[in-house]
C-alpha cells in the first residue's frame, strides 16, 4: 500500500514535469520522499501502531469460567520447500500464546477448546486451521479440546462462522488470540456477531528507528493501514446497510 502511494507520487511528478509544471513535480517527489522516510524510518508505524496496539499491553485473562473457548485466528500459510506447509512469521505467537492459555486453563480445572478459524484464502491446498492445528498438537493441545474452522478467508468470516461453533459448544467465557495491531478490527468484527471476546495478544510488532528507510517498517506501516481501512469500511457498510444484521450476545 505504501509502495503504491510511492509510485503514485512519482507517476504524478513525472506527468507533472511532462506537463511542464516543475513547481509542481517538485513537489510530488518532495511529499513522496517525506512518505518514503517517514514510513521506512520509523515514526509512521510507530504512530500507526500506537492507535490500535495501544490496549492490548497486558496479556492477563483474569479468572476461568466453567467452560471456555480460547479462539485463535489465522495469518496465513508459508510454502516450505516443495509443497510442504507451516505457519508464517505472525502466527507462530498466536498459536504458542493460544497453547499457553490453555495450559492454564485446565490447570485450573477448567473445561477448555481451542478454536482455530482459517480457511485456505491463499489456495496453498490446506487451510491454516489445519495447518496451525498440528502445531498446536504437538504443543500439548489434544486433538479432542481442539476445533477446525476451515472455511473462512478473512477476519469477517472469521467471526461469522465462530459464532455456530461456540453456541454449540456454549462457551461461557471467549478469549480471542491474534496479533497486537489486528485485535481492535477483530473486536469490531466479533461483536458485529454478538461475541464479546477477552483480547489477548499474541504477538506485539514494532518499527525499527533507523537513519535509513527500512523494508520491515514498510511493512509494519502497510499492516496499520490494512487495518485502519477495515475499520473504516466496516463503518461505512454499517451506514449503507450493507453489513448483515448484527446478532444478538450469545
């Protein structure tokens, strides 16, 4: 996204010299190159970030219900080799922190299921709950206290097809495991379907400052973006009546 704004500028600017209007060009590659260092530098992501990583610091849960559904959403797939599959980068503190609560879960006493929602939206051929659902096997989680959702490909459906399993099940109580950056869209989106999660944090991505543009800080910054514009999107759907109905609290 922030490589498209780039390229955009200077498009702009180059069309702009062409044109004639230097001024202009001129100030196209300035406000390009003012992007390029303030998101590739630091202070950009950093921003971003604060705005929806900001409540999510402490990973504690409190007390445990009689029955309770940790649920752990997916970042995607990574292709290892020749076909084989694991998590990526982003995942892998979801699924440990996933693998944690419910450690402490039943070390209370407690009934306990993880959820793991994630289809195959990359079309690698098996869906992420699959995927991350052996890992979290071999982390101690039976593949009896352990739930597939295999069929969505986003965070929305994420939330709409959990709904009918934690009914189901009747969840007393809901945890909800995923990135710092992505819990206050996912919140959003889980309460649009009547689930009323506690967030956890499974991981808690942050910009590199540096005198040079970095690629990691590139990517943080196309991150916050991505999730600043659901939000926005959700709300405009909501205004124009193009969401479902909202659900009622389970």
């Amino acid at each position: 996204m922030t490589g498209i704004a780039l390229a955009t500028l200077l498009l702009l600017a180059l069309l702009a010299g062409w044109r004639g209007r230097r001024w202009l060009a001129r100030g196209l590659v300035a406000l390009a190159l003012t992007l390029l260092l303030a998101a590739g530098c630091g202070p950009l992501p950093q921003w971003l970030l604060a705005g929806l990583q900001g409540p999510y610091v402490a990973t504690g849960t409190g007390g445990w219900a009689p029955r309770n559904a940790i649920v752990l959403l997916g970042a995607g797939t990574t292709l290892v080799g020749h076909g084989g599959l694991e998590p990526p980068l982003f995942a892998y503190g979801r699924i440990v922190q996933a693998a944690a609560l419910y450690r402490d879960c039943k070390a209370a006493g407690r009934a306990c299921r993880v959820l793991v929602s994630g289809g195959d939206a990359q079309h690698h051929g098996v869906a992420e709950a699959t995927v991350y659902g052996a890992v979290l096997r071999r982390l101690g989680v039976p593949a009896q206290d352990l739930q597939l959702e295999t069929r969505s490909t986003n965070t929305w459906q994420n939330a709409r097809f959990s709904r009918p399993l934690l009914r189901d099940y009747g969840a007393q109580r809901v945890l909800l495991v995923s990135s710092a950056f992505h819990l206050r869209r996912s919140l959003l989106y889980f309460a649009h379907f009547g689930i009323r999660p506690t967030p956890v944090r499974g991981d808690w991505p942050a910009p590199v400052w540096s005198f040079v543009p970095l690629g990691w800080n590139l990517a943080l910054t196309d991150a916050a973006w991505h999730e600043y514009l659901g939000i926005a999107r959700y709300r405009l759907y909501n205004a124009l009546g193009w969401n479902a109905p909202k659900m009622a609290p389970l």
